[in-house]
C-alpha cells in the first residue's frame, strides 16, 4: 500500500495538464457531434421501421419453415401425426376401432394401425399440409372395383329385386376398417339397363345393399339353388346421390375377397324367392333389408 | 448547444444528456489525455487522439450500457482502440521534448521545479523501459485513475494479473529510483515545492 502512495506522489508530479484551449474546444465538438448523433439517431427511426418489417418478414418466414419441417416430422415422425382429418373429397378415414368424423383427431397409435392395415389413405392435415400414407397417387384414393348390371341375376330373382341388380365387386380396396365407398354409377355400369331401369336407379335415393359370398352367388346364377345365400346381418347401408353410389362398409360384415355387393331397388323377399329348407334367412329375409338412414356431407356419406 | 436540421428544424439535445456529457468530459478528459500522453509522449498527438476519443463517446452515448461495464472502461476501451488504430502514426516518433516537461506538474519553486523536472525526465525514461503490458497498466493506474478491476476488463486479463504485474512494475520503478537514489528525494522535494 505503502508502495502505491509513494508511487502515486511520484506519478502525480509527472502528469501532463492537457492544454485549456484545446480542451474547450474538444468540449465544444463533443457536445456537436452529440448532437449531430442525436440528429442521425432521429433520422434512422424510419430505417429502424424497415428493419422491424424485415425482423417481421424473417420472422413470418421462419414460422412457414417450422410448419413445414413440422409436417415433415409428421411423416417421418408418427408422434407428430396429430393433426385434424378434414373432409376428404373421397373417402372418409375412419379407424378400425373409433370411427373419425371431421375433426377428429388422429392418434400416432391409431395411425399405425391404419399403416398396418395395408390399405391406401389420404389424409387432409388442418394446417393446409397433406399428408399421405402409401397413397397410390397425387389426387384422391381411387378405389379398384368391378361394378356389373347383372341380367342374369335379375333374371333369376325375376321381379322381386326392383327389376334389375347391380352387382359390386371390389377388386381392391379397404380391408379390416370400416370405409365408405362412393361408386360413380355412370361408368359403364348402367349401360346394360334399358332406359326406364337407369331412370329407376338414378332416381332411387335408398337401394338395398346385400352381402353375398360370391362362390354361392355364382352357383345360385349356374344351378338356382339359392338357399341360405346372405344372413340378416349381411347388409350394408347404401344410397344414390348425384348419380354416385354410397356405401358404408364394415370389416366385421364385408370381406372384399371372398363377398361381392349386391345392390336391388327393392326389399327382396326371400320367402317366396328361395324359400326356407331348413328354416336359414335368405336374401332380404332379415328385418329392414334397408339398414338405416346414411347422411351425405360434403359428398362423402356418414353413417348414422 | 443548439444546431439547425436540414429542413430548418431545431433540434438540440435535452437538458439532462447535455449536462450528462458535459459532466463526462469534465470528468475524463484530463484523465485519458495524461492516460494517452505517456503512450504516444507527443503533445499535439495526444490532443488529437483525446479528442476523437470523446468524439467517438459522443457519437456512441447512447448505445453505452452501464451494465456491461464501466463508463470509465468504456471510455478508456474507446482510447486504446484509438491508439491502437493510430499505432503507426506515432511509434518510433515517441519523444518528450523540454517544453513538455516544463508543463507537467511539479513544484513552483525554480530550484526546486529545475531538479524537479529532471527527475520527470528520468521518471518518463524509466517508464519506457517497461514492456507493452506494464507501461499500459501503470498509466492506466496512475493516469486514468482506473481500479484493478477496470484495468483488466480493458487489457482483458485477470485482476489479479493486474495486481502482480502493477507490484512488479512498482517494483521496478522503485529499484531504479532508489539506485539512482531519486526516489526519497523526489518525494521530499516535491512536498517542498507544495509549500
């Protein structure tokens, strides 16, 4: 400390005094060139707004970057696979377990399981972004069918089924999860029927819709024997808007490789068509062959 | 101060900033114009760099923040970067001529100002002897009036660093003066010229 006194004494004796002249006129520019900084501070306001807008813009862009590394987390991620299932324009997604309505919120399990069942879906994430899961193509799931008027059929069944048949094979398509189909009747299918018959189907809102096992249809169509041919359970609810046909399909109730569709203008009575050997159902011999109302929303048909 | 915009309106700076750098200058200008002068040891040199030392202080008032430090090792980080950005226009040029130090303070006595400004004399030769380091921690010391702690916020060393170094230059100086048995006499003159 003693040390720092006496330097301290010896150091004060050689300190220089700065020249009182200069000194006021250093004064004098210091205070200038403060205000002349206060002056461009003032001036760049404006460029501060720029640059705000720019932070604003940076920012904006950012986030459009975050939603999309998001959505493409969301395919690579099934946790992430959270978004909204919108109406989608084709099919409507449901779940094997917990049908989905629009909304509804996708769970990463849920998901896997629809990724596990094999088949094709395209999902409509809320945020704008698409998200398709082993999606057969850019536009909507088309589904692989064989849709027949079938005369020989009608021919057997004679009147009771409204006059003519429509048979609906699907060749590929959803297996294990309750789907709606949405058959556009005009390809091809009703060129068979005679004016009056397309008149009748296209008219008809409800049609009958029975589920046959197709090895008994094509022996019912080659011998006639039609016995026990559909259950009472074995129905599907089906309707014609704007020349589409809907049907809402169940796993527990349709299987696409062994069953076909069979689609009739009117209830069947299998009573008097087949009869009841050994007292089995028949076609139609179930309560309502029309298995309640289904509801058409946004042109995809929702079940009740 | 009032100055004119270009657009013909007046703009001057508010009372309490004005009074704030008035009370800056007052306070530092001696301080780093002696801190700057045992650096370049040349007057006019020093008066130029002093003064766009606070020019650049006025310029950049308003992004000082207290809270990172300082204001005097703000101050003092702006004066050695004006020297450091100067180093070619006054190294090798370092001279302190008689004139010089006649005008550094001393006693009034003429015997006693005669001895006086030898010792100053050998004082500033002694003070070249020592190394970069040294000679800025001691005038930073001495000169600028900054505490240990300043002093190694602006050379970017530990404090305690600036502690060892500022003894052994002490130290240093000490041994010399009292060699040349100086030191005593020094001090016991310059309390004489006081009186």
């Amino acid at each position: 400390m003693s040390d720092y006194r006496e330097m301290d004494e010896v150091m004060n004796h050689i300190k220089p005094l700065p020249d009182s002249k200069a000194k006021e006129k250093a004064k004098a520019a210091f205070l200038l060139k403060a205000e002349e900084a206060m002056e461009n501070e003032k001036k760049c306001k404006p460029k501060f707004w720029k640059n705000k807008q720019l932070v604003y813009s940076f920012a904006s862009g950012m986030a459009a970057m975050l939603i999309l590394v998001v959505g493409m987390m969301s395919v690579l991620n099934p946790e992430f696979l959270a978004g909204t299932v919108r109406n989608t324009g084709y099919y409507e997604i449901n779940s094997p377990y917990t049908p989905l309505k629009n909304g509804d919120v996708i769970s990463a399990d849920t998901l896997q399981e629809m990724r596990a069942s094999g088949n094709k879906f395209k999902l409509y994430m809320e945020n704008g972004l698409a998200l398709y899961l082993d999606s057969v193509s850019d536009g909507a799931v088309t589904l692989q069918y064989n849709l027949t008027a079938h005369a020989a059929l009608a021919e057997l069944l004679q009147n009771a089924a409204g006059g003519s048949i429509i048979t609906l094979k699907v060749e590929s398509g959803f297996t294990g999860i309750p789907v709606k189909y949405e058959v556009d009747l005009m390809r091809g299918v009703i060129n068979g029927l005679t004016a009056a018959e397309q008149q009748k189907w296209l008219s008809n809102l409800y049609v009958y819709c029975y589920i046959v096992d197709q090895r008994q249809l094509e022996r019912y169509i080659e011998t006639g024997l039609g016995d026990a041919l559909v259950s009472d359970h074995k129905m599907l609810p089906a309707k014609i808007a704007g020349e589409v046909l809907y049907v809402n399909t169940n796993p527990g109730l349709f299987d696409t490789g062994k069953e076909v569709l069979v689609f009739t203008l009117q209830k069947i009575d299998t009573g008097s068509i087949f009869g009841s050997k050994k007292g089995g159902a028949g076609i139609g011999s179930g309560p309502e062959g029309h298995v309640g109302d289904i509801e058409i929303e946004g042109g995809n048909i929702i079940a009740p | 101060m009032m100055m004119r915009h270009k657009e013909g309106k007046r703009i001057s700076l508010n009372t309490y900033d004005r009074n704030r750098l008035g009370q800056i200058f007052d306070d530092y200008y001696d301080r780093v114009y002696t801190f700057l002068y045992f650096r370049v040891k040349n007057t006019a040199l020093t008066e130029d760099l002093t003064s766009e030392t606070f020019l650049k202080v006025a310029e950049k008032y308003k992004t000082y923040n207290p809270e990172k430090g300082a204001l005097s090792t703000w101050i003092f980080t702006i004066a050695m970067n004006q020297l450091r950005s100067n180093y070619r226009s006054f190294k090798g040029k370092e001279t302190i001529n008689l004139e010089d130090i006649e005008n550094l303070s001393g006693g009034a006595d003429t015997e006693v100002c005669l001895e006086a400004n030898e010792t100053k004399a050998a004082i500033l030769r002694l003070l070249n002897e020592l190394d970069e380091r040294q000679h800025s921690i001691i005038t930073l010391k001495y000169y600028g009036g900054l505490s240990n702690k300043e002093i190694s916020d602006i050379i970017n060393i530990s404090e305690t660093n600036v502690s060892t170094i500022l003894n052994r230059a002490i130290k240093k100086l000490r041994n010399i003066l009292e060699k040349r048995d100086e030191f005593s006499d020094f001090a016991y003159k310059s309390q004489e010229g006081k009186r």
